[in-house]
C-alpha cells in the first residue's frame, strides 16, 4: 500500500435525481486528510434550495417515476448489482475512505466488505416482504399490506461513513423507498464516488440522491421538509433530540442511532489474556470513534490492578501512524473539533480520576489530529468521564465488588446501546445478559456486527432497529384491507 501520497484536492459534485449538481448556492467546502490537514477534496454546500431539489426528486421517483413500480425482484438485482460494482471498487474505496476519515486502511478494507454485504443482504431480502391475513370474525378477507413508507430522509455521521450510508440507503430502496441522503460534512467522498454507479447498476434518477452539507443548513431543511415522510438519523443524542422535535411538525417517521457509554465487564474468572485483549479493541478501534464503544471498562477488585497494568502494558504496543500503512492499529481523529473535544476530556480526566497512560497529543505526529490511547483508572461511574459520550479513544476503569455491583455500576448511565459481559461462568454471564439495559450484548467479545442480527439502543442511544429484518421494517408501512364477501347490504337502516 502506498502511503503518504498526495492527491489533487478534486471537486465534486452532488446527486440529484440522476445527475451531478452543484449547490443552488454555488458555494463549496473543503474536505480534509485527517492526518496531514490538508484539502483533498471540495464538496457543494447544500441549502434548502437544494434539499427542495433533492426531496421533489425523491418523491417524484417515488410516486411517478421507476422506483415506485419497480418490483421487489428488479429492487433486488439492482443492489446485488451495486453490491458487486463496491466489490471491484472495494480497494479503491477503501483508500478513500481511510484517507477521507483517518481510520486505519485494514479497518476500511472491513467496511467496505461491510458495505457490499449489507446491499446483498437486502437485495435477497426485498422479495422477502410479506403480508397477512387477518383472522376476523366476519365474512370478510381481511389482508395486511406492507407497503413502503415514502421519502426517506437519512443523515449520517462521519465515523463508518460508507457504512452508515449503506445502513440507511439499502433497506430503504429494498423496502421500495426512494431516499435523500445527507453524509456528514467531513466524510462524503465515498457516497459520492458509489453515486457514480447509480445509473450503471440500474437505479432511477431520484431514486437516491445525495446532498453534502451542514447539519443546520442542509439537515435541518430535510427534517423539516413535509414531503420527507421518514428520517433516519444516525449521530449524537443532542441532535437526535432536535430531530426528534423538528419531525414532530410533520409527524413524521423517526428512527434515531445514538450514541453510547457501554460497560464492558470482567469478572475475575475471565480468561485474562482474552480480557486485556478485549478491553482494548472494545474501546480503542477505529480510534474509539464507535458508537458502542466499550468506554467504560468494569473491573472485578479481585483482578482489578493487575487489569490495570497489563492493559496499560499492552497499550504501550498500540501503534499510531499514518493511517494508509497497514501495520497502523490508529490513525487521526476526524477532525479539529473532534481532537479539541477529546483532548478536552483528557484534560478533565485528569482532574476526575487517575491517568494510566496517555492523556494528550500524540507528539510524535508533527501534523494531523493524533491523540493518545488513554486509560483513566480509580474512576467513579459519576464522573463526567464516565457518564459523556468522548467518541475517541479514552477508556474510563472502574472496579466493582460483584455481581449486583457490577450491573448497578453497568446500567447506571443515560445511554444503552451496548454491554459486553467476560466470564467463564455460563449462569452469571447469562444472568448480566438478562438485566442489562442495553440493545446488543457481547458475551466474551465485543464489537462484531452482523448485517443480520438487530442493532440499536435502549434509553437515550435512541430508538428503531438497523439491520436484519428489523431494518427493512423501519421503512414499511401496514395497510389494513378489508374485502367484503358478504352479498347483502349492511342492513343497518
Ligand atoms: P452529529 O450528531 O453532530 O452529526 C450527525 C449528522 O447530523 C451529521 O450529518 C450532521 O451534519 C447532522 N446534523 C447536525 N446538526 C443537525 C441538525 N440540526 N439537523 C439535522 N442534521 C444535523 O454527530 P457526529 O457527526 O459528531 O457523529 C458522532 C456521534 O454519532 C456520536 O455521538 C456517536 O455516538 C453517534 N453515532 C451513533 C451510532 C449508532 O449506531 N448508534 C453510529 C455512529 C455514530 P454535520 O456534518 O454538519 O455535522
């Protein structure tokens, strides 16, 4: 792999109803390499104009155009079709998308696959749409129709950024929706390299468009826009909780992918070496930029300071670099602002608990927002540290005496997206999987993710279920019809 080379920043453009676009507006920003803060890329600044233009696209698709009469069948062979063209695309993407977000080339190489899986997922699952039959007590045929929602609206983070696009979009065109997209303003390079495919792999003009922009100029109009009938919104609480109210005027359609504060616990009968292991890639892959990261590491006392030392002793290992090298484990933060919140919080931590290591810039990195793997120990689950969602790579460690302590410690937090549990010991490791609150539950692991099995929060990491069957729901309406087989009249008057 090569590493360090430079690219022309390169200008790109939007997709709306089949055709590249520029911002109504004219107005451009730029995109950055993470790890040496240059531009690499500029990128239309969508206003309401332009999601006025994306959304009429989307609904025209929709109720008029191909999408909306295409079968399930021809639904499905067009995301098998875009599944194979990511696949013959999958190092080149990969390559962006390391570049674009920092994230380690190897992680990329995951996602991508990822990404290509998910559409193959939902195309055999777009025939896979069934109604019923009600038993109703009349002589009647009663039948439910599952019927899509409408106009997705689907705005996504930056973290998983072809990922999360994937998450959204395939679903919702497996279900019969057409889509306005809106990736987060520092990663939309790889949506709009695959929109370069659309048309090739057979999906209509409108069918999805994608608009690149800000959260309040270009997010918010989509939110608010009547013709929007659903939104998908994968990000922070904060804007999930605006989302949620702006949707209200619409009553529209919600699901919300929040963020987290996830307990991953050890109990002392954990295998050790498998323990270590696990606290650290539960909290520090793709440099702790995961929703379900496991941030908040519980500790039986009996093991607990030598859990400390050997995972600060591994962490030692951890290796920092450019993110296009393969031996990298962690590249750069997204962004500025992302490296000005977590050093922030590595700063408080300092004042709320104990540092094991880590704790600011990575110096050796002269350019690009680098941070330390950092561990915080003697944390209490009160502290501000323990409690905010960091989305990077800070690990609180907080001990507990046993079981009841542990899941009191686990569930004491406004977030539930995820919890993993190391034990050897079947009954309590099933015990905790029973009481915590949480929507996904690692036994002895943590972090897989499988396009076919539910994902999504309890409490404040938001509501709706992505993936499996449960995604295609989301973006399925129920029509109740009734069929009268009775010849006479009602017979009422
Ligand atoms: P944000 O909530 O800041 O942004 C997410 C998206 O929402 C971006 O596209 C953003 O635009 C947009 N947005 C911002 N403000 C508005 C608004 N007023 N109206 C409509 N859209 C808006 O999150 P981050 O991008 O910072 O991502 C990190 C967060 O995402 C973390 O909290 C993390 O936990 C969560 N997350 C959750 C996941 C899950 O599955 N539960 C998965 C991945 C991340 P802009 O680009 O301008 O910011």
């Amino acid at each position: 792999m090569a590493t360090g080379v430079k690219t022309e920043a390169r200008t790109y453009q939007m997709m709306i109803n089949g055709e590249q676009a520029a911002s109504a507006s004219g107005k451009t920003f730029d995109v950055l390499d993470p790890s040496t803060e240059e531009v690499i890329a500029q990128v239309p600044d969508a206003n309401a104009t332009d999601v006025e233009r994306a959304v009429a696209a989307a609904k025209a698709a929709f109720e008029s155009g191909p999408w909306g009469q295409t079968t399930a069948q021809d639904r499905g062979r067009v995301l098998f079709r875009l599944a194979e063209r990511i696949r013959k695309e999958a190092s080149k993407l990969a390559e962006l998308e390391s570049r674009n977000s920092g994230k380690p080339i190897v992680e990329a190489e995951f996602d991508i696959n990822d990404v290509a899986t998910c559409f193959e997922y939902y195309g055999g699952l777009a025939t896979k749409v069934m109604g019923h039959v009600n038993p109703v007590p009349d002589n009647a045929l009663s039948l439910s129709l599952r019927e899509p929602v409408g106009v997705a609206g689907q705005i996504i983070p930056w973290n998983y950024p072809l990922l999360m696009a994937a998450w959204k979009l395939a679903p919702a065109l497996a279900a019969g929706c057409t889509c306005v997209l809106k990736p987060a303003e520092q990663t939309p390079l790889t949506a709009l390299e695959m929109a370069n495919w659309f048309e090739e792999v057979g999906l209509p003009p409108g069918a999805v468009n994608i608009i690149t922009g800000f959260g309040e100029t270009a997010g918010a109009p989509l939110v608010q826009h009547p013709d929007v009938n659903k939104v998908a919104f994968t990000g922070s609480a904060a804007v999930g909780k605006m989302i949620l109210k702006s949707a209200a005027d619409t009553i529209k359609r919600v699901t919300l992918e929040l963020g987290g504060k996830s307990p991953n616990i050890f109990f002392a009968d954990a295998d050790f070496e498998a323990a270590i292991d696990g606290a650290l890639f539960g909290v520090f892959i793709n440099q702790g930029e995961v929703c379900s990261a496991g941030s908040r590491i519980l500790v039986e006392r009996k093991i607990y300071p030598k859990f400390v030392d050997a995972m600060t002793e591994k962490a030692k290992r951890i290796r920092l670099g450019p993110p296009l090298e393969r031996e990298t484990k962690m590249g750069p933060l997204v962004s500025k602002e992302q490296y000005e919140r977590v050093t922030s919080y590595q700063d408080l931590g300092k004042k709320e608990a104990k540092l094991a290591i880590g704790g600011g810039r990575a110096k050796a990195f002269k350019k690009g927002f680098y941070v330390e793997p950092t561990i915080f120990y003697d944390v209490d689950n009160r502290a501000r540290i323990a409690r905010e969602e960091i989305f990077g790579p800070v690990a609180a460690v907080i001990p507990f005496d046993n079981e009841p302590d542990a899941l009191r410690i686990a569930n004491d937090s406004p977030y539930g997206l995820a919890a993993a549990v190391w034990s050897r010991d079947i009954y309590k490791a099933l015990r905790m999987v029973k009481a915590l609150r949480a929507g996904v539950v690692w036994v002895n692991h943590m972090q897989p993710t499988y396009v076919e099995a539910p994902w999504g929060g309890y409490k404040q990491s938001g509501f709706g279920r992505e993936l499996g069957p449960w995604g295609i729901e989301e973006y399925l309406e129920t029509k109740q019809v009734h069929i009268n087989l009775n010849e006479q009249p009602i017979g009422w008057y």
